[in-house]
C-alpha cells in the first residue's frame, strides 16, 4: 500500500505546469479548455502527448484545427493560444 502512495506522490511532483490555453468555437465564443475535446482518427493512442493540460498528437495539429466544442459538437474550433 505504502508503494501506492510513494507512485502518487512522484506523480504530483512531476506534474508539469499548465498554462489556461484560449479556444473559440464559431457557435459559442471563447470556451475553457475543459469544455473542448481534441479528435484524432488517424493517429494510434501512443502517438498523443499531453500538452498545456490537454492530449494532442503533434502531428495532426495545424492551426487550431481537430478540436470539437463538447457544448455544441462544432468541429469548428480554433486553438487561439501558442503551444
């Protein structure tokens, strides 16, 4: 049990800081980053790397594009912040 805690507590550590990032879908305006999903169909799970809080394969990310509005389903959205 012990071992548990001491693989949570790295984790904690280790936690990478997290910038707000700036996203605006075309039907909702501005939106938090909790409220948007990236989509992917062509990379394999692997490929994604958490970014600024969120998971993206680098790959497939050009210019804001792959992200989906989870209020309004849009794929519409674009990613205004830098990562």
């Amino acid at each position: 049990m012990n071992d548990d805690l001491d693989i949570l507590n790295e984790d904690l550590e280790t936690t990478e800081e997290v910038k707000e990032l700036d996203f605006v879908c075309p039907n909702c305006g501005h939106k938090h980053q909790d409220d948007i999903i990236f989509l992917c169909n062509k990379c394999d799970t692997k490929d994604m790397i958490k970014k600024d809080g969120i998971y993206i394969c680098p790959q497939c990310l050009s210019k804001g594009e792959n992200f989906m509005c989870m209020s309004c389903d849009s794929k519409e959205v674009k990613l205004k912040s830098k990562i």
